[in-house]
C-alpha cells in the first residue's frame, strides 16, 4: 500500500518538480512542470478539506450550543409544584 502524501514527501516532489524543470531535454522540462502543477493542486485540495472540516465543527457546536439552549429553556419553563 502506498503511503499518504505528507508534507516532507510533497517537499520532495517540489523538489523534483523544480529540478527537473531547470533540464535541458523538453520532455523532462515538462515533466517537472506536471508534478510542481499537481503538488499545487495537492496543496489547494488540503485547503479545501481543512476550510470543509471546520465548517462542519462550527455546525455541529452551533447545533450542539443550540440544544443545550433549548434544553435549558425547556427546563426552565417548566412550572414546579
């Protein structure tokens, strides 16, 4: 199985990315191009997951901060004999 992408694996293919696009031959011009275009993708994707992760914590304490609210509320309202 191969392992997740971690930050010192996206720094090395950076690395190989910038190497490789400073060659002399095209084809591995282009070559170095791909990878630095697909870590910035990688990158922009983590981005994305992080901002989507937080939001769905700020949901779900807002819900939760909601129905300790009304539960409260229920608990007060609640006439005593």
């Amino acid at each position: 199985m191969v392992e997740r992408l971690d930050e010192e694996r996206l720094e090395m293919l950076r690395s190989w990315g910038t190497g490789l696009s400073t060659s002399s031959r095209d084809e591995l011009r282009a070559a170095g191009r791909a990878i630095l275009m697909l870590v910035e993708e990688v990158d922009r994707l983590q981005v994305d997951v992080w901002n989507a992760r937080a939001a769905v914590n700020q949901a779900v304490e807002q819900r939760s901060s909601q129905s300790l609210a009304s539960t409260l509320r229920e608990a007060i309202a609640v006439p005593r004999s």
